[in-house]
C-alpha cells in the first residue's frame, strides 16, 4: 500500500464522492481538497484489519472492496460480510469514538481512496461545523440500520472479466450475449486485445507475457467513467492482458463447455493465482446442450475456488438472462419456510410468479421449504414438480410411516425413499442455484447444503424433532433447519441477488380454546365419537411436535421477514400441519396469495423480468 500525492483538485470523481457524503459544493479550488490524503490499493491489500486503530476516515473513489470478520487467527479472513463500492465510506465510527476497527477490509481491485485521518478531520470540523454534524448523522443511521437488510453484494458492479476456459465457451460468447442485455445501446463497453486499436487505446499490443504499462490502466479508468459496465473478453492467448483485466474487475465469470474436461487448465490456475486482484467473487457458468441434472458439476467445482456456479443452457436465452441480471445486481432470491404441509402453498407462489413473467434465480429453504425448493429448481416444468409433490406427499403417505416411538413418531423409511427416488442427484447438478438448511444436533450449528447430494441434503433437513429421526451429516446428527432458521432470509443475502422475496408460513395469531385445562385424551375420544359429550378443540401430537419446532424461532423469523423486499404470507392457517389431503387447497391458496401481492410490488420496483 502506497501513499499517492494530495488529489488534484481537477480530479472529478473526488470531488462527487465527497459531496455526496458531506452533502456540500465542493469546488476545484475548495480548501478541504488541501488537506486530504489519496490512497492506492492494489487488489489483494488490506485497508485495515480487525483490532486496528480507529485513526482515519476513507472514501472509495474507484474500485472495490470487500469487509470481513476475523477468523480464529484475528488477521486473516474469517466471515465475509458485505462489498464496499465507489461513493461508500469507511470508518466513520471507529472515526467518533476511538474504538478499534471492528471488521477487516480489503481491495479485490486495484482502488482508490480518499482518506481523512483524526487529526485533519478535527481541523476540518473547527473550519467547516457542517462535516462533523453530517459525520455524526451518518453514524446514527449506520446503527439505526445496523439490522436492516443488507446491501446486495453485486450492486454496482462495473468490470467484469470474462474468462473462456475452452474454444466451446468462446464460440458460445457470452460476453457480446451480456452486452447486448445488460444496458442501454452505447453503455456498455466490451474490450478485448483485438478492439484496442479500434477504441483508440494507448497501447494496442497485448500479445507478450510482459506487464501492460499505466497508461492502459489510465485510458481504462477514461472509459470505466464513461460507461455503466466493461466487459473484459479474456483468454489462453493473452495472459498479461487476462492479469490486467482481473486486476480491474468487480467480478470474474469463468465460462465454460459444460461437456468438456473438468480439470484446472495450467494457464487458468497462472493467471488466477498471479493476478494480485484475482480476489473477486468468481462466477462459474457452465454451458450445456441440454436439460440436467448435470452430474458432472461436482468434478468442476472440485479443485477451483469459486464463490458461485449456474447452468447456462443452448438455445435458452432466459438461462443468459440470470446471467445479466445477477451481474447487474438484479437477480431474484425466494426464500422459503418450513411448514409441514402448508409448505405446499410455496408451489402455488412459484406457479404465479412464473405466470407473472418474474423470473427466480436463487432458491433457499428450510424443512417443507427445502424439499418443495428443490423441486422447483429443478430440471422439471413447475407442472411437473407439483405433481412429484403430490405423488410423494399424498400418494405416497410418509406421515404414516408410524413406528415404536424411542427416536421418533415415524420410522422415517418411506419419507428418505420417495426423496431419493426424486432427488437422486447433486446439488450442484439443480438448473437452479439452491441451498437448504439443517441443524446439528449437538451443538445447534446450521449447516447450509450447496453442494452434495440433493436427496440427503433434504432428508436432513426436514428431519422433525420427535417426528422423523434424525439424519447424519458429516458423522453427526442434525435435524430439521427450522429449529435455529426458519426463514433463512439471512443466507440469501449472502448470494448475489438483488431482491429477495420469501414466503413466510408462520402463525402470528392468537388463539384461545374454550376449556381451564387440557382435557385428558380419554375426554378428547369421547367428544369425538360420542354424541352428547363435549367436544374439544385439540391439536394432535404431531402438531404439537411441529409447531414447537418453530415457535423457538418466531421472533427470528420476523424480523428475517423484514429484511426481504416482500414478504408473502399466505393464509394456511386452517390447514392442519399434516393435512396433505388438502394438497390442491394449499398450493392454490399460496397462489392466490402471490397473485394478489406481487403485481403491485413488481410495478413498485420496476423488477427486472
């Protein structure tokens, strides 16, 4: 890390980012320009660490960054928490108070900083009160919003590096497919080493191992002011060109033939581990001939490190569409909860969303949510895997799968066939990104399931308490998710998405029966079968075992609720929790309910579809 000279005072994009903050006229001969520090960062360099001093203030003018939590060692990376883009600032509360930096920050870019440190920021505040009252408001806000919902991790993406493992992925091109997609004519700009000359670029040959010169860099910075996206068209032939473009880029797509050999090319792993910047979220999209599960994904995913992969279809251009819109920070998370058999209602939130043309590109769930989760996001038509839920649930009557009771209310046999039968393959295989939850039983720990195979990740997590038995993950037991996440809102936040809508099938209402005390279950039988005895109002013993599954994470889960775009709550109250018989009654109540909230909030958001 090296301390640049003061900032010019011609520099544009200085000037913008501090007015934006401080919410005052910033000309170019403006004294607060004297007295500020620059700062530049290449990608890999850490801003500050967790536990540092608390001396200064900064503003990201160009680049981005990413904020961590300390792992075991307290210096490296532990818990990835959010992304830093141009315009945020940095520090302002260890800034007022004196406390320590509580969480580590670190360039996935080359970037560049304002800084501010303790001692100018006091002279500033003496010269101009209206910064320190601004900082101060700032500050309330960021506690204020402290539980809000997080921002997405893919907004404001701007370069974006295409990387073609193969001659499959460079005939498929992606990157002129995006272009086209992404922005108004004219906003986006595609660079590649063959159309250097034609844009007029200081440097036009790229085509040596050696290091590109600044001057690139600063007709590259031109141009990233004057488009909303650049697209870096990278691959074998070009190396350093490919090691200047991860040095810039906000993200990194690894495109490839999904048919083709899995392994790590050598060229590949050079320039991914020589990039200095090649920390940014890295996208691994497969292409395919045709439909899934794609089995051999786990074999691509294997010895690469990647934050996220899809599936990218031929001749299915709404599979390119998920593409662009999770680049450009629009892609659509649903989240959905555990339930029992209410949990049916998410396949009728599912039917009208895809009647409703709101395309979903994320799929989460916990218990019921999970399993119904996985059906939708695979290689099925929504008809389809309605009728593999009906099949499984109604037909196949895994609730009356009963045993002697010393684990378990239900043996649990018939549930794990009929999953296996349907879900016989990878997660990483699904048409449809996806996770599920499940809890350790030993020590409460949620294990999130994104990779593995899909019929034991939900088997695992739909492991009711009392109900079914537990299933072992990783040598351990675990059960249901929806005992330490019901809505797990929270794990899709940390996908790159841009809104989220979940479906939330908890009951927040209060009911009141009509006896002092629980009658005994000899009264309960007589009043059912009986005809002058009184009859009580009694849940059975497997919705008592249910409900109290979820009531230790009501609380939880509103305020998870909150943190959604929409919350969708669809009135199943008055089913039973094992009711399946009721099948085509629930999931059409989970679409009346979706058809009946999300035009509006569409039209609201202006979602892109």
């Amino acid at each position: 890390m090296t301390v640049a000279p003061h900032v010019s005072a011609r520099d544009r994009r200085v000037r913008e980012t501090l007015e934006r903050y401080f919410g005052i006229p910033i000309g170019a001969d403006h004294p607060l320009l004297e007295q500020i520090g620059m700062l530049h960062l290449n990608g890999g360099d850490w801003l500050m660490q967790q536990g540092d001093e608390g001396d200064a203030l900064y503003f990201l003018v160009r680049g981005r960054l990413q904020a961590w939590a300390a792992g075991a060692d307290g210096r490296n990376r532990g818990t990835f928490l959010n992304e830093i883009v141009a315009g945020d600032s940095v520090g302002e509360l260890s800034l007022l108070t004196g406390a320590p930096r509580t969480v580590g920050v670190q360039a996935i870019r080359d970037s560049l900083l304002v800084s501010i440190d303790r001692q100018t920021f006091e002279t500033l505040v003496m010269q101009f009160p209206s910064l320190g009252l601004k900082l101060a408001g700032n500050v309330a806000n960021l506690l204020q919003n402290r539980h809000s919902r997080a921002a997405a991790t893919t907004r404001n993406l701007q370069a974006i590096t295409i990387l073609n493992l193969d001659d499959g992925a460079r005939t498929f091109g992606l990157c002129r497919r995006l272009a086209e997609t992404m922005s108004e004519p004219g906003q986006t700009l595609l660079l590649s080493p063959e159309r250097l000359a034609e844009l007029g670029a200081p440097v036009t040959d790229v085509t040596g191992k050696e290091e590109i010169p600044d001057t690139l860099a600063d007709w590259f910075h031109e141009k990233e002011d004057e488009h909303r996206f650049v697209l870096f068209q990278c691959h074998a032939d070009h190396p350093a060109w490919t090691r200047f473009a991860l040095r810039q880029s906000d993200m990194v797509l690894l495109v490839a033939d999904g048919s083709g050999n899995p392994q790590v090319r050598r060229w590949e792993a050079e320039v991914l581990s020589d990039a200095g910047a090649a920390i940014a979220r890295r996208l691994l999209v497969l292409l395919h001939p045709g439909e899934g599960p794609y089995d051999t994904t786990p074999q691509w995913l294997e010895d690469r490190e990647l934050d996220f992969h899809v599936h990218v279809r031929r001749d299915h251009p709404e599979d390119t569409d998920r593409v662009t819109r999770i680049v450009t920070g629009n892609a659509l998370g649903l989240v959905l909860a555990g339930g029992a058999a209410r949990g049916f209602a998410h396949l009728g939130v599912y039917r009208a969303m895809e009647e409703l043309a709101l395309p979903v590109d994320w799929i989460g769930g916990t218990s019921i949510g999970g399993i119904m989760g996985a059906a939708l996001a695979a290689h099925w038509s929504t008809d389809e895997a309605i009728e593999r839920a009906r099949e499984c649930f109604v037909a196949g009557k895994p609730f009356s799968d009963f045993t002697l009771p010393l684990i378990s209310l239900i043996r649990g046999r018939r549930m794990a066939r009929l999953i296996h039968e349907h879900f016989d393959f990878p997660i990483e295989g699904l048409q449809t990104p996806f996770f599920c939850l499940s809890c350790h039983l030993d020590t409460g720990e949620v294990k999130v399931h994104e990779r593995g195979h899909l019929g034991d990740a939900v088997r695992a997590g739909a492991s009711i308490p009392g109900i079914l038995p537990p299933a072992v993950v990783d040598r351990r037991l675990a059960v249901d998710g929806a005992v330490s996440n019901n809505l797990p809102v929270d794990i899709m936040q940390r996908k790159p998405v841009g809104n989220i809508v979940a479906v939330d099938l908890s009951s927040h209402r209060r009911v009141e029966v009509d006896y002092p005390e629980t009658p005994s279950p000899w009264a309960v039988l007589r009043g059912r079968y009986l005809p002058f005895s009184p009859k009580y109002r009694v849940p059975g013993f497997s919705t008592v075992m249910l409900k109290a599954t979820e009531l230790g994470t009501l609380s939880h889960v509103r305020d998870l609720g909150r943190q959604a775009d929409l919350l969708l709550q669809p009135q199943v109250r008055h089913f039973g929790m094992t009711e399946v018989k009721s099948f085509d009654a629930i999931v059409e109540a989970g679409y009346e309910h979706a058809m009946s909230e999300l035009p509006a909030w569409m039209k609201s958001r202006d979602v892109d579809r």
